[in-house]
C-alpha cells in the first residue's frame, strides 16, 4: 500500500474496531441533532407557548453544557461502560417522560421544565469519549488527524439531519415523536459504543501509563489547567461559538435585507457543505506547522472572513461567503480537540474534550443573544465585523503566548501536534504527546 494509502480515511475506518464504534457513537450523538427542534416543537405544542419551549431547551442546554466536563470526569476515571450506560439510560427515560407529558395539549409547563434540566443534566458525553478512542483506536498521529476531521465532519452532518428528522414527525402533527426517537437513538447508540471491545479497554485500572510522572502530577494538582495547554483550544473555540452564534442571526437579517429570509436556507446550506468539504480537506493533509501553531492562524482567516461576508452586496455573494466561512470551522474543531486530545496520555483526555465542546456551546448561546443587542444600533456590515472579532482577540492571546514561549520568556512548554517535535515516550494504544509543566496557565470554561 502507498504511504498515502496508508493514512487515508479508508485507512481510518479500516482499523480494527473503528466503523463499528464510529457508527455507533454516530446514532447516539444523532440524538442530538434531534432532540433540540423536537424539544422546543413539543413543548410549544403542548403548552401553547413558545417562551415556555425556549425556557425548555434553555434549561436542557444550560445544565448539558455546565455540567458535561464533569460527566466526562467521571468516565476517564471509571469504566466507561460502567458510568455511560446509567447517563444514558437516565437521560433517555426522562426523555421519553418529555414526549409522554407533551403528548397532549395542556401539559404543565412547569413539569416539562424540571424534565428538561434533569435530561440535560445526564446527557452522556458521547462525542468526547469517541475522540478519547479515536486517540487509541489509531496508530500514528498523521492517521488520527484524519480520524477527527472525519469524527468533526460527521458531527456537522448529524446537526443538518436531525432537525429534519425532527420536522418528519411535526409533519404528522406529533412533535412529541422527535423526543421519544431521540431518546431511543441515545439509548441504543450508547448500547452498541459501549459495548464495543474498542471501549472495553478504557478500564483506568488497566491503564499502562495510569503510573507515569505526568498522571501523577495530574491527580495531585487535580487541575487540567496547569501546564497542560487546554486555555488555547478553549479559548478559541469559545470565540468559534460566539462567531457562529451571532452569525446565527446576521444571516436571517441579511437575508431579510437582499431578498428573503426564505434563502437562509441556502446560506446554512452553503456552510454546512463547506464545513463538511474543509474538515476533509485539512485532514487528508500533512502539515509541517504544529497544532498550535495552525490553530490561531485559522482562527484568524475564520473571522477575518466573517467581517468580509458582511460587504457581499447580493444573497449569491452571500452564499459564496458562507461556504468560505464554512471551510474553516471543521478545521478549527479539528485541531482544538486534537490538542485537548493530547491530555488523553495522563488519562483526562475526554474531560479536556468536553471543556472545548462546553466552551463552544456557551459562545454559541452567548454569541446569538449579544449581537441581537447591538443589531438595531448598528448596520450589518459592523456587525459581521464584531461577530468576527471574538475569532481574533483568542487568537492574538494565543499568538502571543506562542511567541513568548519561542522567544525563551517565562510562558508556557505545551504538547506540539506536529511530527517535528522531540521524541516523546510512547504508550502503545496512544498517539505521540508530550505534556510538560509550564508556569501559570488559566482558563474559561
């Protein structure tokens, strides 16, 4: 076989294990994708009331994003199936207990609230643990890139499918059916991932390098922030989500300006495909920067893009900026959570995952809710502007740290992703990571 054969994405999915844990986390995070256009359709429906379905899935995103890297603490430090079944099979009842009480007109907006935070609260944190097993399901570094722009892409589609599965069941005027499907995808998705042999050896008792100086250091400080590098992806992808979420609503304003807010789907279109086609395309390449290196870089293209989309003068300019935009947010995904991956070697790989998913989540509430602040005070085009501007103050902190750090200064000695570094040791099962102590780092979450 070629050497391009050798680490192209068949490659990934032909490691033994992989399709089939990869499918079933896939069905799982489905749910996902469902569950929250099903939610808001159901209670809306059933109480007649669309601030009671907002306050919903408010409460169902507040408490699944707030307390996630906590759930993901849990599963690095117990047996995965041990300690993700109970989060699924809890979540999935009162799930189900959403659509039985939603069912019918006049539900108590009240008891669907309480569903709603309890759900919420015991989401298990399925996509996180996928990428702690890409990181021991593949050989080489160059083969696990592939595997998270492929894992980064997959996640982008189950996000344009599930609100049309959604809309399926409001079609047959039972919304309440989205809920109840997505509590059986959750269910049975986590059924068939934890029981594959891929997730059998996550056991941290069984954990070869359970022992090693950094895991030791990292159960002493019982912090993922000291000397590990985690603010960068943090900090980043918080500034992805507030981008994306302001975009949220400057592409229905913008619309509604150049034509009709009917083409918004043309726009959400054009992103989704080109998040789908960059995410692909950066993985399939072999880079000679290291990851921290391209992970501000891209975040500066991103939202140098996004202040560019708002001069496009017509909706097919508009279009062709949103792919661009789209291009780039796979990558950055792609390379946060493989550098929060790296602390998959001192054993917290799918907590470090999950601060970057949670970051990205808050930003994203954060991002629609402040520029619907400033949308009436200002034109579009400074807005696009400002919704770029959260991509470039990370970035520029990142940036400077780099260079602090290269330039001999007293900042901090990170894990590289690029090939180039010095040789690491090696765990088999785990991809090359270096994770050496630094001087202060801290984070949001």
């Amino acid at each position: 076989m070629s050497e391009a054969g050798k680490t192209s994405y068949r490659a990934v999915l032909a490691v033994p294990h992989a399709l089939s844990t990869f499918a079933a986390a896939l069905v799982g995070r489905l749910a996902y994708g469902v569950v929250f256009l099903a939610l808001v359709l159901t209670v809306s429906r059933s109480t007649g009331s669309y601030s009671a379905a907002g306050a919903a899935l408010a409460l169902f995103g507040l408490t699944s994003s707030v307390l996630a890297p906590y759930r993901a603490r849990l599963v690095d430090r117990h047996e995965a199936r041990r300690v993700l079944l109970p989060m699924a099979g809890l979540c999935s009842a009162l799930l189900a207990g959403i659509a039985v009480v939603g069912w019918q007109s006049g539900a108590h907006r009240f008891a669907l609230w309480v569903l709603a935070a309890a759900a919420g609260g015991c989401v298990p944190p399925l996509g996180a643990f996928m990428r702690t097993l890409w990181a021991r399901l593949v050989p080489d570094e160059q083969l696990l890139q592939r595997a998270y722009s492929l894992d980064a892409v997959g996640e982008e589609l189950l996000y344009v499918l599930g609100p049309l599965l959604a809309g399926i069941f409001t079609a047959f005027n039972k919304p309440a059916l989205g809920v109840a499907f997505s509590a059986a995808l959750l269910l049975g998705g986590t059924v068939f991932l934890a029981s594959s042999p891929a997730a059998a050896n996550t056991d941290p008792a069984a954990d070869p390098d359970s022992d090693s100086p950094d895991a030791a250091a990292a159960s002493a400080s019982r912090s993922l922030w000291a000397g590990t590098g985690l603010i960068d992806p943090v900090l980043v992808t918080g500034g992805l989500g507030l981008c994306l979420g302001a975009l949220d609503l400057l592409v229905v304003a913008f619309a509604g300006a150049h034509g009709s807010t009917a083409e918004v789907s043309w726009v959400t279109a054009a992103m989704a495909a080109g998040s789908a086609v960059g995410g692909l395309l950066y993985g399939a390449r072999s880079w000679r920067w290291s990851l921290r290196a391209r992970l501000p870089v891209l975040a500066v293209a991103l939202g140098l893009f996004c202040a560019a989309a708002g001069h496009a003068g017509t909706m097919v300019l508009f279009v062709l900026a949103a792919a661009v935009v789209g291009l780039l947010i796979s990558p950055i995904l792609t390379t946060a959570y493989l550098i929060s991956g790296e602390l998959g070697a001192i054993g917290r790989g799918t907590e470090a995952s999950a601060w970057v998913n949670s970051a990205f989540n808050a930003g994203n509430a954060a991002g629609a809710a402040g520029i619907g602040l400033v949308l009436t005070h200002l034109s579009l085009r400074w807005c696009f502007a400002l919704a770029g501007a959260p991509l470039l103050v990370p970035a520029a902190l990142v940036l400077a740290r780099l260079a602090r750090r290269d330039g001999g200064g007293d900042g901090d000695a990170e894990p590289s992703g690029s090939t180039e570094t010095a040789e690491p040791s090696k765990t088999p099962g785990t991809p090359e990571t270096t994770i050496a102590p630094s001087d202060n780092i801290h984070a949001l979450s």
